[in-house]
C-alpha cells in the first residue's frame, strides 16, 4: 500500500462503467478506507477517461433503476467501513424533471476533500502524472476542495482475482436504462438518529426522486417515547443539523424542509403540493395511512415509493439485521460518550468510577461485575445505613432534627418512622439529605484513600444518588445503567412503609433516566438477559482498562 498519510476527506471519482463498478465496490471501497478516515464523497461519472489531450468535464447521469441499485449497493457494501462517513453525491445525477444546474459552477462541500481518488485504469502504468494532474484538475471544477489536494489511482490495487473479474453480468434487456420515475415535491419521515447508511440509501433515493422540494419529518417528543434506549437519542436540533448538511452537500439544487413530527402523519396528510412519498418496506403500512387520510382530507393519493432496507452486516444477536439506528445506539453502551473529567483535585490513584442509576436499574449487579473484574467497591447506600447508628457521625443531628419520635425504645433510629416523615415531604427530605450528603462524602474520600494505600487500581463509587448529592465531584467518570421506565420497581420503597402512592410519587421525582444519561460518560443497561448485562460489563471495562493505559 501507499506509504501515504490518512486523510481527514476524500472524494472518490468513480469512471468504470456501471455494469463493472458493481462488482468491483468491495475491494475498491477496502482501498479507500485505507486512506480516508472519515468523510468519502463518491461522484459517479462512468466512462470518464482522464487521458487524452483535453480536460475532463462532468456530464449528466440519468438518474435510471441501474444508478440507483449501484447507490444502494454503495451504501450497503460501506457499512463494513464503520469509521467511514460515506455520500454519494447526486449533482451530476439526473432526473427527468430536473433542469440541470449550471455546469462549471464549483459546489461548495461541507467537509473540503484533501485526496482525490479514482478507480480510473491507466492502461500503461508509467504515464500517471498527466492522469493525476487531470483528477486533481476535474475534482477541483466540480468542488471545493483543500488547497495542495493530493490525488491517487488506486488501480491496480483493486484487480479483482480472475473468479469474478470482467464478466459483468449480462443485462436483461430493457431493465438497466428505465428511467426512475420524478415528482416535484416528495415527502419522508423518521426519527434520523445518528445519521447511517440506511437513513443515506432512504435519503439519496427521496433526493433522486424529487425534482423541487423535499420535506422531511424528524419524529420529536412523544414519537421516541417507545424508542429503544431513547435516552441515547440526539437531542432534535443535532439531529436535523446532522440530516440539513447531508443534503446539501448530496444535492444543493433541491429546496429542503425540514420539520418535527409530534404525531405519525405530520405535514403529509394536509400539504397539497405533495405528489410522492418514500417507505421502507417497514413503514410503507404508514405510507397506505398517509393516504387514507389524504383521502379524508380530500386531497390526491401520493404515490407510494417503497425501498429495500440495507441489511447490517455487523448486527449483534440482539440487534435488528437491518441497519437501524437501535443498533447503533446499542452499540454506545459501555463506550465512553464524553471526555472524562480532568479535575486536578483528584487522585490519580485510584481511578474512581462512579456508578449510579434509577430505582430498579439493576445498579447492584452491575457492580457485582465490576468487582469480579477487579475493582474495589464503595457502597454509599451502606454507607447511608450504617452512619445513623447510635455515636455514629450524624446521629445526633437527625434526632435534633426529626424528634425523638423516630427512636426505636433501644433508642436507634427507626427507618420506617423516619422514611414516612420525609418521603412525604420534600423540604423534610432535603433537610435529612444535607445532613447526611456532606459525612457520606467526607467518608468516602478517607476510604479512597484506604484504597489508595492498599494499592487498587479502580475504584467503584456505587450511589443511586450519586448526581443528586453532588458526588460526582469525586469521580473521574460516571457510568449510569439505565432500563425502560415501565419496568422500574417502586418496590424498595415499601421497606420504609411508604404507601404505594408515595412510592410512585417519588419515583417520579427521581432524576429522569435521561437526565443521568446527559451527565454520564458511560451508558449500561440489564434490559437483556444476564449474559448480554456481563458482555456489556467487560466491554465497558475492558475500554477503560485501554484508555488508562493510553493517559
């Protein structure tokens, strides 16, 4: 391979001709990777040569059923390169309705390439720079590119073995060339978390398809309350940002609007001017709904175009097949979400994790794991307990402050009398917990210390109020299990004698799963069965384990 640097940005100019490309994406695609380590702009010009004696221009492409199963076929065959944000530009690709933009205007890309690439065949190997001079040249008409851009001919890197070299599959007759079919304005929904290759493959298509304006729905509010791990959904505003500078950067020409979705149909049902829109094979039962509506409303049938999902070839035993944004954010838990903490105050020994998590979250066996792997335990909620004893270091205070009436006749604190008088009460509650908070901390860090002596290495500081009571200060990250709210128990708050209703009235003035989330570099969950909960666990440590090691 080149002994070349890895670029930030690449464009990709892609000159076989289709019916060969297909076969040859895969190694092609390898090739890139290798050289472009996060965004690759794919322009398709087949045929393009890049010798002879003038200048390359960009011509049209009819936008046909072939250009699009080739975009497909990119999309799906990308996804083994995760680091890789792949987008194919749609510019020169046309539709019939289309009046092409002007040529020889330069489009301004949102992530400037710095290499361009090409699969471009120079038949005699020695004659390279002209060829390299002419890519560089033809990248720099039809885009902005960074100033010094470098150019490389990945052929023959590429050759395929003999086995499914240059037979390109024979065309059925008459299949290839159909023109896909354009509509003016075009409409598509969905949640569009952490732009994928699927949500690219439904938005290249939709773009593909329109000839003026595309609206796009983006699910908000009560439409991700049934979403898998919606704690790990990006906020809207990152989202529609994300989705905006894909599609200007894959089709300027086209006008965009985006808009939230707080129910199904959305702007779909009402907009008149809507002629077409774009499904999945999941969503096209919505798609028959959109127009039953449209129907009520009095309004034209859209016509209904459906894609195929791409199948995920990395999914995981309890992720979908297909590419899905679930598995993505699946694929979060145990990876850090945020830089750690650097607070100097901090000892650098132990490295101190603190875990926390709702009523129910499944915190204990969480730290059960941890410390089979080798971390030390700090169990604050122990701590809690032990320090009401009589002598203990805040036993006093409490009885000063909540009577004696909550005295057992050996003259120990009664839980039950002291949890019914201030779960109850949220002024009662704060007042017990500034009592209590500041001790436990102050405990804390002397048994950090112990720890320290003692020579651990990790430290597990485990607390279900861990963010509430400011503990967070003594930690280096916050690791936080979350699972779906309709399985949390109120349970643990019969022990205190608290009535069914108090214990769901204070469950519900618990921080909010996504409250923690936001403030946590690390996400687990117990959602699945145990043996995921212990993969998640070692996956989790083990990357932590690599970046203490990396400091």
């Amino acid at each position: 391979m080149h002994s070349m640097s890895v670029f930030r940005s690449g464009l990709l100019v892609l000159t076989s001709p289709l019916s060969a490309l297909s076969l040859r994406l895969v190694p092609i695609l390898t090739s890139a990777a290798r050289l472009v380590q996060d965004t690759l702009y794919i322009h398709l010009q087949p045929g393009l040569s890049l010798t002879g004696s003038t200048q390359p221009r960009s011509t049209y492409v009819p936008a046909t059923s072939e250009v699009y199963t080739l975009i497909s076929k990119l999309y799906t065959d990308a996804s083994i390169h995760q680091h890789l944000d792949v987008r194919v530009l749609l510019t020169n690709i046309l539709n019939q309705g289309s009046t092409p933009p002007v040529l020889g205007s330069v489009q301004n890309l949102s992530q400037p390439p710095e290499v361009v690439l090409t699969d471009f065949e120079t038949g005699d190997g020695g004659q390279s720079n002209p060829v390299k001079q002419r890519l560089e040249r033809y990248a720099t008409s039809c885009y902005s590119c960074r100033p010094n851009l470098i150019s490389v001919l990945l052929y023959p890197e590429y050759e395929l073995d003999g086995s499914d070299g240059e037979q390109s599959p024979q065309r059925e007759v008459g299949v290839a060339e159909e023109a896909l079919q354009s509509y003016s304005d075009v409409v598509i929904g969905g949640t569009f978390d952490r732009l994928h290759n699927g949500h690219k493959l439904l938005l290249s298509v939709s773009c593909m398809l329109a000839e003026n304006r595309l609206l796009v729905g983006v699910s908000d509010k009560d439409l991700l309350e049934n979403k898998l791990l919606k704690e790990l959904i990006l906020p809207y505003d990152q989202r529609v940002a994300q989705l905006s500078e894909f599609l200007v950067d894959i089709k300027p020409s086209l006008r965009y609007e985006i808009v939230p979705l707080f129910d199904f149909f959305g702007p779909s049902i009402t907009d008149s001017d809507l002629k077409c829109i774009v499904v999945s094979e999941e969503t096209l039962k919505g798609g028959l709904a959109v127009n039953r509506k449209r129907v009520e409303n009095g309004l034209a049938e859209l016509a209904v175009h459906t894609i195929q999902l791409a199948v995920d070839p990395l999914h995981a035993k309890n992720e979908e097949e297909k590419v899905s944004s679930s598995s993505l954010r699946s694929r979060l838990l145990g990876t850090l979400l945020r830089p750690p903490r650097k607070d100097p105050s901090l000892p650098s020994h132990p490295y101190i994790i603190g875990l926390t998590g709702g009523s129910g979250s499944g915190k204990t066996s969480i730290a059960q794991h941890l410390v089979r792997l080798g971390a030390c335990h700090l169990d604050m909620d122990r701590l809690g307990h032990d320090i009401y004893v009589p002598g203990g270091p805040v036993y006093e205070q409490v009885v000063q402050a909540f009577g004696a009436e909550i005295l057992n006749e050996d003259g120990t604190i009664n839980r039950k009398n002291l949890g019914g008088k201030v779960f109850s009460d949220e002024e009662q509650l704060k007042r017990l917990n500034n009592i209590m908070w500041p001790v436990m901390a102050q405990m804390a860090k002397e048994k950090i210390e112990e720890a320290a002596a003692q020579g651990k290495a990790i430290c597990v500081l485990d607390g279900a109020v861990l963010l509430e009571a400011g503990w967070s200060d003594l930690v280096h990250e916050v690791w936080t299990t979350i699972i779906p709210e309709d399985e949390v128990s109120s349970l643990p708050l019969f022990a205190y004698g608290v009535s069914e209703e108090a214990a769901r009235s204070r469950l519900q003035n618990q921080m909010s799963s996504s409250e923690r989330v936001k403030r946590s570099h690390v996400v687990l969950t117990t959602m699945w069965e145990p043996e995921i909960t212990r993969e998640l666990v070692e996956k989790a440590w083990d990357l932590l384990q690599k970046r203490l090691k990396d400091k």
